[in-house]
C-alpha cells in the first residue's frame, strides 16, 4: 500500500479583528510501517495539521487553536460509485500530537476515492451531519457556555479541495473557522457586578430579518466569562437574555455584525427587564450634582443610603437628614431605602427631594416604604405617603424621565392623598410613571403633576375615578400634546385637567405590548 503524507492547518482565529500569526505547515514523519488496510479498497491516508502557537487546549482564551488527545476529523468524499461517503479519522493520540500541540497526524480510511473528485475537511468530526458534507449547525442550540466543550465538539472548521489524479488526499490543505466565537461577560448596569456567578441560564437571541436563531447557555453559577458559538451575524439585531432567581435581565443591539473566524470579547451592561428590584435612584447627568432629602420627623424610622461614584458602591449608611451627596461625574448614583409608612401628613408637613443638576430619577419608590422586601411591595397604608416628595413648593426642574429605566409607583392599593402634589413643577419630566391601581382613593392624585409643563405622556390603568377629588388639576398645565394610555374599556375619563388634557390623543392598552426598559448602545465591542 502507498503510503501518503499530506499538510492541513488551522487559520487561527481573530481576537478583536486582530489577525494572530499565521498557521505553519510543518512536515511530520510517518512509522514506517504503513497501517494495515482492513478490507478491500481502504486506504489509511494521514493529515498533518500545523500551528503557530504553543497551548495545552484545543481553543484558548487568546483564540489560538491547538489539538488535543481524543480529536477526529470527518472526510467527506466522492468513490468510484459516484456515492458520496463521510470517513471519520481514527481518534487522535497523544503521540501523534507534536511541538506542544501545534501539529498532529490524523488517519482517515477512505474506500475506492475517485480521482479528482470533491473532498470536504470537517473539524471537529462530530460538526459533520452526514455524508453531504452540511454542518451539524443544530448543535449550537444549546451549549454550556466553556470553552473546552466548544473546544471539543463545536469549533466547526471546513477545508474544499479535489483529490489528486492518484485519488490521494491534497498535498496540503487549509482549514477555515467557519463560527463566530464570543466571550461574555455579564455585569448589572445597576451596579457593575458580575452576574456569571449567580445566573443559570443566558439567552442569545440573533434575528436575520428572516430566521430568530437562539442559543441558550445552561450555565453552572460561577465566575465568568461565558463562551458561545455562534453562526456568523451580518448587520442584524442581538438580544441578550438572563435570569438572576426570578428577575430576568434583558438587552437588545441593532446592526450588529460578528464575522466569521473571529473571537469578540463582549461587555454587556445588562439592565433589569423590571426596576422592581431596584431602590428609588438618582443618576447624575451632570457633573458636579448634589441630591439631598429633607425628611420630615413623621418618617420615624432611619433612611438607608448608598452612592455609586468612582466606579463602585458605597455600603449602606444611615442617612441624615438634609445631607448633600455629591454625584461628582455624570452616571453616578444615589439610592434610598427606608420602611415608614408615610414621608408626609398634610402639604404643609412633608419630605422632599432637591437635585442641584439634572438626574435621572428610576427604580423602585416602594424602597421608602419596606426596605428589605419592597420589590413585591404594592399597597400603601399610609395617608399622604408621599405627597410633595420631588417637590419643595418651588419646584425641581432637574428631575428627569429615563426611558429605559423607569420610576416605578406599583402600588395598586392606595391611600388618601397618597401622590397628592408629588411631582408639582417637575418641569423637566416628560413621562409620568406608570400608575397601576385599579381604584382611585380620595385626594390620591389631586394635582400630582400639576406645572409639568413638558409632561406628553401617561399611563394611568384605573377603572374606578369615583372618588371625591381624586384627580383634581392633577394634569393641570402639562404639555399641549401628549398621549394617555388608559385601561381597555375604560370610558369614565373627562376631558380636561381633572382627566385627560384637552389635545392629547387617549389610547386604550388593547393590543399594547409590556413596556420596554431595555438600554441600548452599552455594549462594549472591546
């Protein structure tokens, strides 16, 4: 039997876009002894594969590809017959492996190959479907999220040529990475934290305008990153989803392309699908901010702080009433969290907050209310809960509307006089926070929003607005235009400052999708 020698490498894989060294094709020498035919018309060829780089595994973290002991190619090629047949290599040992991994020699029995004829090189050889040479791509569906499993069964790489007028293998061959390969690590937009160690599952998402191809990761809770495969991406929209216990984090990205043969870090800033979780904050979109929150001695019980600023969290401190804390840069932060019923008892006794420079304002407000189990929290108990609470009497124009991280106000059991004046002369809002509560209680939401001069838009679900004054002058001297989204069915409203403003355009929620509170454009594509 004649004995063949034949080349194949790797294209190393792409970090960043930044091509690695290439791939050298090194020269390995053959036993002897050739390998015994076990039939009529086998043929025991051999492959050589080279590398660059010197690593111990299969796939690093660099996206240098090395060989391991237990790797098999498929051959895919065209007999005498004219019947295409898939050839699995012998496994690999650890004495065909050489220069610490860079090179290996693979058998692969081939039976009567015709001359000239198409072959496919498929690496690894589980990638392999059948004897058609398509890929298993089915296989990227669900993974685990490290990189040796990818190592082992996923990095799909694929080799076309023609055999040699001998019906021998090419002379050499190169092998090309056909996958996208990320590297993802998962922090909370809240916080920074990592959330690998306390996630069991993520989701990738990739719409082409046509397909949704989903990957999901069933991920062990430990320090990250997490590794995915994927099919190359071309311009096309990427969400990203996991779960935290039951709160789900989700993000989505527009035109967003990742080439095939290329290993992308990714830093994801995940936000919260739901603010539940998060207490009432304040985010500084100007340098140099100071929040403050007089407290009126009706809230009996201590406030609890914390702020977000050079890139990490203070602890949890008491607050003191009245005490300034600076936001120095633009996207710190201050969070509240306290447990009284009420943070006021008439518009004339009452807590308030003051920001010096614009903030965002989002997150729970029910984090003044129970401070260690709110994000559940939707009834009130207290009258006059938080009347005048972003409100001093003369106004606080540097309260804004996030969009992607709303202020929530969950609480479906309300109190008298419960929003009475909140947000009085908020002029800069533009979006009111949801109000769920079925029934209205007297005085609740008597002139809530009265002088936010940009407020357009409102979402108020109550079926019930019987009660005296409910909502008195509450949309008084808002935007002209706006849109109001009331509950289906719900035909009670008046027209004007007591319901809905004259030149607003009422909608019912019928057929309204959930509220989106996904960021955007956070992703660092490092």
């Amino acid at each position: 039997m004649k004995k063949n020698i034949e080349y194949l490498s790797f294209t190393a894989l792409v970090l960043v876009g930044t091509l690695m060294t290439a791939c050298s094709v090194k020269e390995e020498v053959l036993p002897e002894d050739p390998r015994p035919i076990p039939q009529d018309g086998l043929v025991m060829l051999s492959t050589t594969v080279g590398f660059e780089q010197s690593e111990t595994r299969a796939l690093t973290a660099d996206g240098e590809k090395t060989f391991a002991v237990g790797d098999q190619i498929a051959v895919i090629y065209t007999n005498t017959s004219d019947n295409t047949v898939k050839a699995v290599s012998e496994v690999l040992t650890a004495d065909k492996i050489s220069a610490g991994g860079k090179s290996a020699t693979f058998y692969v029995g081939v039976s009567n190959p015709k001359a000239n004829s198409d072959v496919i090189y498929i690496y690894p050889a589980s990638m392999a479907a059948d004897n058609s040479g398509t890929p298993d791509l089915d296989a990227l569906s669900i993974q685990d999220g490290k990189l040796e499993t990818i190592a082992s069964n996923l990095d799909y790489a694929r080799f076309e040529g023609t055999l040699t007028a001998k019906a021998e293998l090419p002379a050499s061959a190169t092998l090309e990475n056909q996958l996208t390969i990320c590297e993802f690590t998962l922090l909370d937009s809240i916080d920074d934290t990592d959330l690998s160690s306390s996630i069991n599952e993520l989701k990738v998402q990739v719409n082409d305008g046509e397909w949704f191809y989903i990957y999901t990761v069933n991920w062990t809770p430990a320090a990250g990153p997490i590794y995915v495969a994927m099919r190359p991406v071309a311009d096309n929209s990427i969400t990203v989803t996991v779960r935290k216990g039951s709160i789900p984090y989700q993000k989505t990205f527009t035109d967003k392309t990742l080439a095939a043969n290329k290993f992308y870090p990714i830093t994801v800033m995940m936000p919260l699908q739901t603010m539940q979780e998060v207490p009432l904050t304040f985010e500084a979109t100007q340098a140099g901010t100071n929040v403050t929150f007089s407290i009126n001695a009706v809230a009996s019980n201590p406030v609890s702080y914390r702020s977000f600023t050079g890139g990490a969290w203070s602890s949890w401190a008491t607050y003191t009433s009245g005490t300034a804390i600076s936001l120095a840069e633009v996207g710190d932060k201050v969070q509240f969290k306290g447990t009284n019923a009420r943070y006021a008892s008439s518009n004339v006794a009452f807590s308030h907050f003051t920001c010096s420079k614009n903030c965002k304002l989002y997150g729970n407000i029910m984090s003044l209310i129970n401070a260690s189990s709110f994000a559940q929290l939707t009834s009130l108990t207290g009258e006059y809960a938080f009347c005048l609470l972003f409100n001093n009497r003369k106004g606080n124009v540097n309260v804004l509307s996030d969009p992607d991280k709303p202020l929530l106000l969950p609480a479906t059991t309300l109190t008298q006089s419960c929003y009475h004046l909140m947000f009085e002369k908020c002029s800069s809002l533009t979006a009111a926070p949801v109000l769920p509560a079925p029934t209205l209680v007297n005085d609740c939401y008597n002139w809530m929003f009265w002088g936010c001069k940009n407020l357009n838009s409102v979402t108020c679900l109550a079926t019930d607005i019987s009660a005296n004054n409910c909502t008195f002058e509450w949309l008084s001297d808002v935007a002209s235009t706006g849109t109001f989204t009331k509950a289906p069915g719900m035909t009670a409203w008046t027209t004007g400052a007591d319901g809905i403003p004259s030149g607003w355009t009422a909608i019912g929620t019928d057929g309204q999708g959930a509220l989106s509170n996904y960021e955007t454009d956070n992703l660092h594509w490092d």
